[in-house]
C-alpha cells in the first residue's frame, strides 16, 4: 500500500533535485582527482587530500553546524548551500578555460564544497520528515537511497564519457549544473516553513550543541541507534579498507574482475532500498535492524572463509550482500531518527549523527591499516566482521526490540512515546 506524503508535489521536486545532484556528484568525485592527476601532475597525496576535503567538515562541524541549521529556516539553507556548491563548483571549468586552473583552486573548492555539503545533508535530513509527513518518511527515505544506488552505476558511466568528450575539468561543470538543477526545484516548492521560534536571549552555540547530545544520550532508542551506528560504522570503514588488499593481494584478482564485483554490491544497495519497507513489515522494524547488521558481518567474514580460490566469487556475493544490508539498516535507522526526534532539535541530532558516522570512518580506516599490517588482512577482515555483529547487541535489547511503526514501542502495558512527546 503507498504511503501517503504531506506535501507530495513538493517532496517530488526534491526528489528529483536530489537525483540529478546525485549523479553530479558522482561525476564530481571521479573527475577532479582525476583532473588533479592528468591535467594538473597532482600526486597520490594530492588525491588523499582531496578525499579528506570531502569528509573531514562532518567531523569537524557537523555538530556547531546541526546547530545553524536548527537556527535557520531548512529550504533557505539548503538554496544557500546549492548557491554556494554551484559559485564553487562552476569556478573549476571557468579557470580550465581561462587556463590558470591550479591545484591550490583544486582544494580550495573541495574545502568549500565539503563545508556547504555539511549544511545541506543536516538540512535535508531534517526537512524531509515536514514534506512527507509521519507516514511517508519510511517511503521518502527508499527513494532518495534508490536514486543514490543508481548515480553510484550512472554517474561513473556518465563521468567517463563526459571527460572522454570534454576533458576532465570541463566535465566538472555536470556537477555545478546539477546544483543549479537541485536549487530550482527547491525555488519551486510551494510549501513555506514558519520561522524557527526563537525565544528569550540568544544562547550559545555549545551550549545548544550540548542539547542535542543530551537527547541523544536520554532517549533509549536514539542512544542505542547511535551505538549500534558507531559499532557497526567503525567495522564497515575497517573492513572496506582491507577489502581491496585482499582483492588484489590474496585473490590476484584483475582489475576488471573487481569492478564487476562492486558493480553487483551497487545493484544490491538498489535492490536493498526497494525491499527496506516491506521487510520492516513483514518481521518488524527491530529485528529488520539487527538482520542488516549480521548480513553486514556476514559480507566481510565471506572473504576469509571463502579464501583466496574462491575470492571472486566470494567478493561478488560479499558485495552484493553488504550493499543490501547497508541501504536497508541506513534507510530505517534514519526514518526511526527522523520520526522520534522532536523538530526544533533535528538539526543538532543529525549534526551529531553525521560527525560520528565520518568520525568512525576516519578511526576505521587507520585501524584497518594497523590490524592488517600486524596480523594480515584475512584475520583483520575476521575482526571487522566481529566489530559489526557486535553492533546488533544494542538493536536486540529494549526499547528497540520491541520497536514498532511510529517510534513507540511496546513495553508490557506502556508505551515509551517519541521523544518530545509526553506520555
């Protein structure tokens, strides 16, 4: 049965910005380390640096800027932030063309590209729930994972022919035009957001940062959702960062072989983003998450158990089976966030959440580096699948094994309401 949206009309016009920027960004990604590396004599280092540029303002203001975001209407934020991508963006192929592109301008826009993308995922994530409403947050997630699945198969075919016909930096401009596109369908939307209420004298940015981590911490459910994030984030980025060691290294696999298993790991976040309302459904929201999660762990334990004989086969049914765990566990511990959060601390809670997410990620990557280093990669792809199942720990106790639709859960005669809400 479709779930019915608030203001239908407008979440499509997200919808469809948030689809076509999707494929820009993926673009994007491909091209301008590559326009470093070609058209520039960039080095490794380079690249790393850029990558870094991307990631690193989640970590760094992800929480002050949940703060902002709180502060200040979402639709003018997010046309903001687009304006700015776009400037950023646009400026690349305008200094290809003039012929004084350097790599300095290279990290200059990465830098202010990645702190606007900050405002604009806080932005999104807490906007969604006022267009689709209670009932459509579930369904309004699965189409944005969808269309994000898609770009990651789309956009590299489209990156690859648009620097094959343009070059590399012109082709940067897909990504600045699907900024543009992104920030007309947000002109467009017909639905008005009254003024955060603001009263009393205006308090400190720590201070309100400080809320945000309190509701976190209070709530049962947003607490346990966090560690169950952090755990599994932490043995997904440590496990992602071996994966490719053992690919080359133990399964002298080509190439080729490698992409095609990724590509199947694509089609299995796609398959994974359809399916995650009617598998919540069918054996309820709580055990849906810790399903993932074991689904999760079970992808990288494959690889050792499998062995090096097998390692294409294995890395194929790995990737396919980690990508259908991870949109189905994204989709549903956003939706329940979105849905138990009260909406004058959204931004705050999703600032937070974010800054952990990339924070576990950068911990991942320099654990991977040291376990495979001083135990190899089979024993630390063994330990990145432990890491992640330990994670299913905190979605199998109460509140949140007893999860049900809406945020509340069953707890003998009561019932915990969402946060916000008094019982």
């Amino acid at each position: 049965m479709p779930s019915s949206f608030s203001f239908p009309g407008d979440f499509r016009r997200l919808w469809i910005g948030q689809t076509i920027s999707a494929f820009g960004d993926k673009v994007s990604r491909i091209a301008l380390p590559t326009a470093a590396l070609l058209g520039l004599g960039g080095t490794a280092w380079d690249v790393g640096l850029l990558a870094a540029l991307r990631f690193l303002p989640f970590v760094l203001i992800g929480t002050l800027a949940g703060v902002w975001v709180d502060r200040l209407p979402l639709r003018e934020t997010m046309i903001g932030a687009d304006a700015g991508r776009l400037v950023a963006m646009g400026s690349i192929p305008v200094a290809y063309l003039l012929d004084v592109l350097t790599l300095a301008q290279l990290f200059v826009v990465a830098g202010v590209v990645g702190v606007l993308t900050v405002f604009f995922e806080i932005a999104v994530q807490s906007y969604l729930p006022v267009l689709a409403g209670p009932e459509g947050i579930v369904a309004g997630n699965e189409r944005l994972q969808t269309s994000r699945a898609v770009a990651e198969v789309g956009g590299a075919g489209a990156a690859g022919g648009l620097m094959q016909i343009l070059g590399t930096a012109p082709a940067i401009l897909a990504d600045a035009l699907s900024f543009l596109a992104s920030l007309l369908t947000l002109t467009l939307m017909r639905h008005r957001e009254p003024p955060p209420a603001r009263a009393g004298r205006p308090r400190s940015a720590l201070r309100e940062a400080r809320e945000g981590l309190a509701v976190l911490l209070s709530d049962a459910r947003l607490r346990n959702l966090m560690f169950a994030s952090t755990t599994v984030n932490l043995g997904v980025a440590t496990g992602n960062a071996l994966v490719l060691v053992f690919a080359y290294g133990d399964g002298k696999l080509s190439p080729g072989a490698v992409g095609l298993a990724f590509a199947i790991g694509t089609v299995g976040l796609i398959f994974g983003a359809v399916s995650s309302g009617a598998i919540a459904r069918r054996i309820t929201l709580g055990r849906t998450l810790a399903t993932s999660i074991l689904l999760t762990g079970s992808g990288f334990l494959l690889l050792p158990i499998g062995g090096n004989e097998a390692a294409l086969t294995t890395l194929i049914v790995s990737q396919f089976l980690i990508g259908f765990a991870d949109s189905v566990f994204n989709i549903h511990v956003l939706s329940l966030v979105q849905r138990i959060t009260p909406p004058e601390l959204m931004g705050r809670v999703n600032g937070t959440a974010l800054s952990v997410v990339f924070g576990t990620g950068t911990l991942g990557g320099l654990a991977a580096g040291f376990v495979g280093t001083v135990f190899g990669t089979l024993p630390g792809l063994v330990l990145s699948a432990g890491i992640i199942c330990c994670g299913a720990v905190f979605v199998l106790v109460n509140p949140l094994r007893r999860i049900r639709e809406g945020g509340r859960v069953a707890l003998g005669s009561d019932a915990v309401p969402p946060c916000g809400e008094k019982g």
